[in-house]
C-alpha cells in the first residue's frame, strides 16, 4: 500500500438523558447493568459529539485527541472497542483514491480520532455516552463494519453503558441481558424522534465543573455499599419501565414525568445510601427544584393535578 493516503471518516452523535436510570453494574469490564433504563436522545444541533476518524499506512500507533487535547487510549475501554470493531471489519476500497483495504489489513493499521464535544465534559451531561457512541459509529462506517445498530450498541456499550442508548434517536431502551458474555445486553428505540415532537426538555447547567465522583466509580462503591440497590434494581425499575414505556406511547406527559422525576429522585436517594455518600445536586440545584415544584402547584387543576410537572433532565 502506498505510504502518502489517509482516509477519514467524521460523524455526529447527540447525548442522551435517562428518565429510567442505569446505576450499577453486574460486570464491571463488559458494563453489564444491574436494571433496565430508558432515555430521551436530544437533538444534535444542541448537544452533541463530534468525531472524525482516519486511517493511513503512515500512522505508526493509535492515537485520540479529546476537545483538543491528546489523551491515552490504553485503557481497556478504548481497547475493547477498537478491538471488537476491527474483528468486524470489512474490505474497503475509495476508486476515486486509488485505496484498497483488505479485511486482514484492519489489524495492522492505526487510526488517528478527534473528538470534540459541544457542551461541558463529565459535568452530568452524559458526555461519554455520546463519545463511544461516536467513536463507534464512526469507526464502523470507516471500516466499513456490516453490523446493525443493536450490533454497533453492544459494543459501544463497552466504552460507556449509557453510550449504546444514544446510537438511536428518540425514545431508547438499553435492555440489561442475562448472558454473561453481554451478547443480549443492547439497546433498542421504542419511538423515533418525530414520536413526541413537542416534547422540550430544558437542561439548566448548574456547574461545569467535573463531578468530584465518576460514574464508574460512583457505581462501584454504590453495589458495594448501599443497601437500597438491590431493592431499586429488582423490584422499582421493573415496574417504573413497564409505566414508562407506556406513557411514551400515549404521549401521556403527567406520568412521563412523574415516572421521571421519582427515578430521579431515588437515584439521588441511593447515592446518598452509599458510603461514602455520593453528591451530584449542589445547592442552586435543590433551589431550581424548589421553584418548579412550587410552579408545577400554583399551575395546578382544581383536581390538584399539575399541568406542568418537573422534568428532571441533568441537576449535577
């Protein structure tokens, strides 16, 4: 192969924003979840990733740049999924570039990726989710990987669990799996985008800051030590994603965010059961709750019922 072609490959994926969490993993190198999750995938225009991925004879290893700065791609989530995408990709060939690559060639070539996101990372705004979910879908398409979407989200799963979620538009299900190897651990849409199409969801970003707690780790010393988790996993969150699933097919929005706003809560309530406990909500967070709850009961019917009701989508 000549020495002098890059080809590159950019694509553009939004984040995603759970109202059925995912909190807590069963295995920690494959992320398998303890519980289902549901989420709303926001509009690209506004939120998203953007990555672009290139391949040349002339890159001598594999390298990544995140919003302009060079990270290391060692870790064994990086790995797990550039090594699962090359074990599928296919032969390429760009005519108009004079380039042909062979399906063998995939696991001698190294690929350059640039990724930028558009809004504040690993601040609660589900920045890795979008990332991976990127990162593969563009790493497919340049390797030309035959795989479907439900395929693509399983090992998008392995960068980042919320990650195979935001691979669809819509109304998404990561559906947790029993097989240990995580083969039936995918995600699924149960509405496209154009399903709720006056559905708005604000997001007030409270902080920028990165958490002081990761996900990952966050996660882990939840399983460890909270005694909330397991009664969350087994008993709540399958009967709130039954409720969920069929207040996104009525377009029943009281319910949508009462299912919403509990998950949330009780997702803050396990945290705090863990020990040490764990802060993603600052004080302007509980005051920006505070004034929706008062509106949502000044907005009330006479019934009591609120109109409007609070929508938790990122109080980090």
């Amino acid at each position: 192969m000549a020495e002098k072609w890059v080809l590159m490959v950019t694509a553009q994926t939004p984040t995603n924003i759970a109202v059925i969490k995912y909190w807590g993993k069963r295995d920690e190198n494959l992320i398998l979840p303890i519980n289902d999750s549901i989420s709303v995938t926001l509009d690209p225009q506004h939120l998203c990733t953007t990555t672009s991925v290139a391949v040349s004879p002339a890159f001598t290893h594999d390298r990544m740049w995140l919003n302009g700065k060079e990270i290391s791609l060692s870790g064994g989530r990086y790995q797990n999924c550039l090594r699962e995408l090359r074990a599928r990709a296919s032969d390429v060939e760009d005519e108009e570039k004079g380039i042909k690559i062979a399906k063998k060639d995939w696991e001698k070539l190294h690929v350059h990726i640039a990724s930028y996101n558009n809004f504040p990372t690993a601040a609660g705004l589900a920045s890795s989710a979008a990332g991976f979910a990127c990162l593969v879908f563009s790493l497919a398409k340049l390797m030309n990987v035959k795989e479907d979407h439900s395929k693509l989200s399983a090992i998008a799963r392995q960068g980042s669990g919320s990650a195979c979620r935001s691979l669809y538009g819509g109304f998404v299900k990561w559906i947790m799996g029993k097989e240990e190897n995580g083969s039936d651990s995918i995600a699924v849409q149960l509405a496209d985008e154009k399903h709720w199409g006056d559905l708005v969801i604000i997001i007030a970003v409270v902080s920028s800051r990165q958490k002081e707690t990761s996900s990952t780790s966050g996660m882990r010393e939840t399983v460890e030590t909270s005694m909330l988790i397991e009664h969350r996993a087994k008993e709540v969150v399958p009967r709130r994603i039954i409720q969920m699933e069929e207040a996104i097919k009525d377009h029943d929005f009281p319910s949508f965010s009462r299912l919403a706003c509990s998950d949330s809560n009780q997702f803050h309530a396990v945290c705090l059961d863990t020990s040490p406990p764990i802060f993603y909500m600052n004080d302007t967070s509980h005051r920006i709750i505070s004034c929706i709850e008062k509106w949502n009961r000044f907005e009330g019917t006479p019934q009591g019922r609120p109109l409007k009701e609070w929508f938790p989508a990122c109080l980090s």
